[in-house]
C-alpha cells in the first residue's frame, strides 16, 4: 500500500494563482504523455506516487490524453483509486475538452453540447464526483464565447467543477472569456499557454493580461517537450517523444536549434544545472507564471527536474546571455566547447 512520504510538503514552493484562494505547487505534471493505454502502467504509477511524494499536488489531463484517447484519464482514475483515495483534498487535478474526442459535430471545438458531455465522461473514467480546474482547451472561433463559457460557468454550478480555465486564447479572447465568465459571477481561475525559453509568445501581452485580470497562469511544456534538456545531444534517442516524429518533429532539432541547445547546456553548466533544470527555473522566473506545467517519461526526470527548485534565481548577466543565444547570436563559442 502506497503511503505518501510525510515530509511531501517541506521543499516544493506552492504559488498564488492569480487573485485567487488557489496554490499551486512550481512544477505541476501533465499527463499528455506517457500515461495512456499504450504506455507502462507501472511507470506512470511510480512518477505519479514520486511526484506527490516531492509536493507536486496538481495533475493535469485531458479527455482525449493517450493513447488511445481517454486512456489517460482511465489509468489515472485506476492510480487514484488504488493509491490517493485518502489523498483526493490534497490534489489539483484538472481536465479539458476542446480538441477533438469523439466523431461527428458534437466531440470538437466549444460548444455547450461538447463541452459538457466530455466533463462528465471524464468523471466517469477518473470515477471522480468533481475536477478541480475545468478548461476550454482552446477557442472556438464558430461558437459565440458566452456559450462556451456559459458550459464552464454551468461545471462549477452543477459541482462538477470548483474552477474554471482556458488555454491556447490569445490576448483579446481572454479578456472575452474573463468578461463573460464574470458576468456568470464564475470568475476564470487560470490560463493555460505554451511557453518555454523556445516559445515566447506570452511575453507579448498575454502574461500582463493575466496579471491585470487576476488570473494564474500554467506554463505548458516548459521544456519544449524535451528540446530544452540534454536528451538531444547526441542525436535522436529511441526512446524519445522527437523518434515518434509526431507531436515533437524530428526536423524541428536542425542544426540551428542544436546550436542553440548546445550554448544553453553550457550556461545551465555554470549555474551547476542541467539544462532542463534551467529551462524549468527560467519559466518560472517570472512570478506571474504559478506553475511550469511539465511532461516526464521516468522517475529520473522528475527527480531531476523537480530538484530545480533549490535554484530558481538567475543573474542579469545569466539572463542576458540566455536572451542572446535565443536571438541566435551567442555563445557559440561555449557550444563549441561543449560539442
Ligand atoms: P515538457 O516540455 O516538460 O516535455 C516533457 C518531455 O521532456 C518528457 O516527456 C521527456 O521526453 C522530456 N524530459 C522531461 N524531463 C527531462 C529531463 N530531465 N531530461 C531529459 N528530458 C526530459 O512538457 P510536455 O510537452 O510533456 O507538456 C507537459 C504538460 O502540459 C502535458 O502533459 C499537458 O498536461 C500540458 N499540455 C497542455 C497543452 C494544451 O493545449 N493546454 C498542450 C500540450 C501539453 P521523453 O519522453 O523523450 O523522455
């Protein structure tokens, strides 16, 4: 019988999401990969029990993480089950629907019709009573956003949900969706958006929205979905997310981007990190951003990438050098060094 380590919550700093009563741990876990029916249920099981055990309280799914699609959200219902059943007021777990799940009209997008039979299939496959975090995956731009929200608002109001969320809006459609959600009296817990030092998209108004609406934010793949570790430097792993070509493309790790991977590894080096440590430290740097949400394959890298907590505080200096080898003009002497 698993039994959490009682000393979980004496090193993962908790954050304030946005304006909100809600903490959530630095790193949180995401379960797109590695935990669905074609992966090993015992790996899953061992990261998710390790990951609890080092304070990482959050767990974030989808309806269609997989695969197959909904696999994800079976096994973990089957982990809760056998291991956090006494656990359940300790953990942040949240799902979304929005991407496709089903066939026909009604398993796509961000109509009410979708948006509410994924929840509460959802419940069933994780045999929860109610999510934590309910998001709108990403905007529909067919569907008025008074509907879509209107489904979320409806989620916490049935108690199917306690907080609502979206991901993958832009500027201008969060401040739709915030408008529409508190003319519901559901405010919008937190937003969802990809962002890592290779995607800086928030920068550009997104996280000053949020900061100015109240809202969290989660990172999603902070390591660029491993790009920004060591697990490319010697060529293409078998084992990896970028050998199945699919969601990580094995042209996306050109000569340009190794270049750039090469500098990082030797500046996350002198810090005495690795690169992923770095790269999780870096996303969090800003403290509008409560949580990185990452992605592991083994217990080691969550290990590993959860022990950058105990350096989180880059230099100017630091953060200069890494701002010039993402503009792709430094350090090319360091990569060298290290190649
Ligand atoms: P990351 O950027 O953290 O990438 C995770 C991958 O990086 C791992 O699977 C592993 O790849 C590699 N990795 C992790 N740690 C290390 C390490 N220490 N050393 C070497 N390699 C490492 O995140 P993800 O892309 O997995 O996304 C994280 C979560 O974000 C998802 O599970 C999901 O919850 C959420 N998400 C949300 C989306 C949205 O639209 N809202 C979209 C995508 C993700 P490998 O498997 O090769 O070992």
């Amino acid at each position: 019988m698993y039994v959490a380590d009682a000393r979980r919550y004496e090193s993962m700093p908790y954050r304030r999401c946005g304006r909100s009563g809600m903490l959530l741990p630095t790193i949180s876990l995401g379960l797109w990969h590695n935990f669905g029916g074609a992966d090993v249920f015992e790996n899953g099981r061992a990261m998710l029990r390790r990951a609890f055990d080092l304070g990482v309280t959050h767990f974030d799914l989808a309806n269609n993480y997989g695969p197959p699609y909904g696999s994800a959200e079976e096994n973990f219902g089957r982990i809760l089950k056998m291991d956090f059943g006494c656990y359940r007021d300790e953990l942040v777990i949240s799902t979304k629907a929005g991407w496709d799940m089903w066939p026909g009209p009604y398993g796509d997008f961000g109509s009410r019709k979708y948006l509410l039979a994924s929840l509460d299939q959802s419940l069933k496959r994780m045999g929860l009573d109610y999510v934590d975090i309910f998001y709108s995956h990403r905007p529909d731009p067919q569907t008025p956003i008074e509907e879509t929200m209107s489904a979320l608002a409806d989620a916490v109001r049935w108690g199917k949900a306690l907080y609502v969320g979206i991901s993958a809006y832009n500027p201008a459609q969060t401040m739709e969706a915030v408008k529409s959600l508190r003319s519901l009296g559901r405010p919008c817990l937190i937003h969802q958006p990809k962002y890592s030092m290779f995607v800086r998209e928030p920068e550009r108004g997104l996280l000053q929205t949020l900061e100015h609406e109240g809202l969290g934010c989660i990172a999603f793949s902070p390591l660029a979905q491993g790009l920004l570790s060591d697990r490319y430097l010697k060529g293409i792993p078998r084992d990896s997310r970028a050998a199945r070509d699919f969601f990580l493309k094995k042209n996306d790790i050109d000569e340009h981007r190794l270049t750039q991977i090469r500098a990082l590894n030797a500046l996350a080096k002198e810090r005495g990190q690795t690169l992923a440590q770095m790269a999780i430290a870096w996303v969090v740097r800003d403290q509008r951003v409560t949580s990185a949400l990452i992605g592991t394959s083994r217990v080691e890298q969550l290990e590993q990438n959860i022990a950058s907590m105990s350096h989180r505080k880059f230099s100017e200096e630091e953060l200069r050098q890494i701002d010039e080898v993402l503009a792709g003009e430094g350090r090319v002497s360091a990569a060298e060094k290290t190649a």
